[in-house]
C-alpha cells in the first residue's frame, strides 16, 4: 500500500501532533508500506527514516498551503491519503486540533468574562479566523471523506458544530510507545534528573508538558502548586514545553507568589521520557485537548494524571483510580486538592500501577493496527464504489 502522509512540519520534537505522526510513519515503515511525506518542512531527525519526502518549501498563508499540498498530492499515485489538518484533499482528514471552533469556543474561558464578547468579534472580522473558516470548510466538505475523531468529544464537536453525520466519523484515541514510555528506565533516570534539578527526596514532582501554555492550563498549574506552597507543603513543578525557558508568569495573588521558588521551566527538551520518570504525577488543567498524547505518555511511565474533562485523554481515565478529572480548567483550588491527594506516596503507586495498565490498553502498535484498518475500508469502498455510509453500516 502506498500511504500520503500530509502534515505542516514533520518534526517529532516540534509538538503532540508531530511527536505522534513521526512514530506512527515509523510503525507503518515497520510494516513494510511505501510512505510518502508532503510537509513545508522536515526535520533533520527524520532524514534517516526511508520515507519518499515531498517538501513544499515556506509557504504564506494556510489556503496557499493546502493548494500547494493538493497539487503535489494530485501529480503522485497513492492508495491513501491521509491528512493530519494542514490540506484538504484527502481521504482521511485527521486533525489533531479537534473542532477550531470548539477550540475556539473553550479558549474564551481563559480571558475574564468581560473580555470574551470582544474576542467573539475578533472571531467574525480578523484575516487569520477567516482564513481558518474557509480552510475548515473545505477540509470537512466532502461527504466522501473519512473524519478520524480522537476522542467521544471531538466527534461531538463535528456533529453539533460542523454538521458532519456520525457515518462519516471514525473515532480512535492516540497511542502511545509503551516500551519508550515506561517505568523499566526510571533506575536510568530517574535519580539524575532530580538532581540535575536540583529536587530533593522528600518533595514530590509534578510534571506539565505542552507548548500553548494558555490553552494548556498552565496557569491554573502555578496558581495550584503556589497554593501548596503558601501551606508549607513539599511539592515543585517542572514545566517543558515552549521554545526555549521561559521565566514564570507574574504571580496571580500574594499567597500564590510563593510558585517562584517551586515552578522550574525547562523549555524544549529533545525527549521528555527521563522527566517522566523523574516526575510523582502528571498535571494538564488543558481548556480544550482533543486527546492529549502526553496524559498518555504520563500513564505508559506509570504516573496518574490530573487533567479536565475537555480534554479528549480524559475519557480514558477512570477519576480516583488512574488520574483525577477537574470540571472548570480554571480552577486552581479543585486542582490544588487533588494535588495534595497525590503527595501520598501509597496512593501514587497504586494509582500510576493502573495508568501503565492504561496506557498498554492503548498501544501504539494497536493505534496503528486501528487505522490501518480504516484505510482497508476506503480502499474496499472505493473498489465497489460505496458511499462512506455504506461502508460504515458494513463494517
């Protein structure tokens, strides 16, 4: 089978989305398929993989983008393309933005109330949402094309807010390297991180990874681990994620000024597997997270997650035995009691023993397996000439 891979930058370190599609290529090399990659950019950590790489150059403005990304794809002979939000001829669209417009909608949350019918506005007037308006149409326009969900949520989303039939929707969660992600390295690691950042025995790491530290939570995660702090409690956390460290954000009430002395940013690191494991528990109070790969990566090292029930990962959680699930994602007390919970290293263990059980439920040899049936289907349908709904009543 010769399989379009379609995606902005193919750079495993650049995010969640570029982390995913650079080891599930991987596992389908493994299989033995011909992949092509269509990017504007490829990292030079992918340069090793024998992909055929179809490299667009910098291109201005995402319209032009996806134009650019269509014409190449037309002029190859592919079984399957599969698009991961940057274009919009495919035959899989699979974005791991979720809906923008529930995105969208969830971010208003981050801006105190008398801000978000402004920021409405900005919605129906600046060049860059309208852009992204006319991008989203004709990505879910085809009624031919498959919509990959990754969680219960982003396929609610389409529904209600794109109008997109259930027929159309393919639902599979991310997967995780569950023999990179585990708890077998921490003896490598797990000590010389802690002293490398200079985190003492007796005090219990907490573990944020993410670039859009707004939507994120990160915030939410300084006021929480600055209210612990103010309480004398022994607890710090490291922040990776961003382009390079960047320095806290100003504190947000006087108790909560005492996050300066326990909050570390760690910028980009090139693996964050030794930080895991180095890490007590893992915190992502994300505003919107269509299935976050790092909640995932927490649970395959073995730690519970704090995270919201906005974020897509959540619905594999199970609240109070693998991780803990917050309802506002603003709330910085709910996240701070939870927190606290976690300080208890009897409680911990048991409930990072039922993450990794999680995460080897959702392999990513298995989230592979997953969609390489999807492409089966197309390529069924497409050999009888069946509508997409059809196909689905079949299978």
């Amino acid at each position: 089978m010769k399989i379009g891979i379609v995606i902005d930058r193919f750079d495993p370190h650049r995010g969640g989305a570029e982390s995913w599609t650079f080891q599930f290529v991987r596992q389908l090399l493994k299989r033995a398929y011909e992949i092509h990659v269509v990017a504007e950019e490829f990292s030079p950590a992918v340069l090793d993989l024998p992909i055929i790489p179809h490299p667009l150059g910098r291109i201005q403005g995402r319209l032009s983008r996806a134009a650019a990304a269509e014409t190449c794809l037309r002029q190859l002979d592919l079984d399957v393309i599969h698009d991961m939000g940057m274009g919009w001829h495919c035959d899989i669209f699979h974005s791991h933005d979720g809906s923008r417009l529930a995105q969208r909608d969830q971010k208003l949350h981050i801006l105190p109330a008398y801000l978000r019918p402004i920021k409405r506005q900005m919605y129906n007037v600046l060049p860059r949402y309208k852009e992204f308006d006319i991008l989203m149409a004709r990505q879910l326009a085809d009624p031919n094309r498959l919509i990959l969900a990754l969680s219960w949520m982003v396929a609610r989303d389409y529904q209600r807010l794109h109008d997109i039939p259930a027929e159309r929707i393919r639902l599979v969660y991310n997967g995780v390297d569950t023999e990179h992600f585990s708890p077998d390295h921490r003896d490598q690691h797990r000590c010389r991180i802690r002293r490398q950042l200079g985190v003492r025995d007796h005090e219990v790491l907490f573990l944020f990874v993410g670039h859009d530290f707004r939507r994120k939570g990160l915030a939410t995660a300084i006021r929480a681990i600055g209210r612990m702090a103010f309480s004398g409690l022994q607890a710090r956390l490291a922040v990776i994620g961003g382009k390079t460290p960047a320095p806290a954000p100003a504190p947000f009430s006087d108790h909560e000024s005492q996050a300066d002395n326990s909050v570390m940013f760690l910028g980009c690191v090139p693996d964050a597997m030794p930080y895991y494991l180095a890490a007590d528990a893992f915190v992502l109070p994300s505003f919107y997270d269509p299935c976050s790969l790092s909640v995932l990566e927490a649970a395959a090292c073995a730690l519970p997650s704090i995270t919201t029930y906005v974020n897509g990962a959540g619905e594999l959680l199970s609240h109070g035995d693998n991780g803990f699930l917050i309802s506002d994602p603003a709330d910085d007390q709910q996240l701070a009691a939870y927190m606290n919970l976690l300080l208890n290293p009897s409680l911990r263990s048991q409930m990072g023993q039922s993450a990794r059980e999680l995460a080897l439920r959702h392999t990513l040899d298995y989230n592979c397996d997953q969609i390489i049936d999807i492409y089966d289907e197309i390529l069924e349908r497409r050999r009888f000439h069946l509508p997409v709904w059809k196909a689905s009543q079949a299978a």
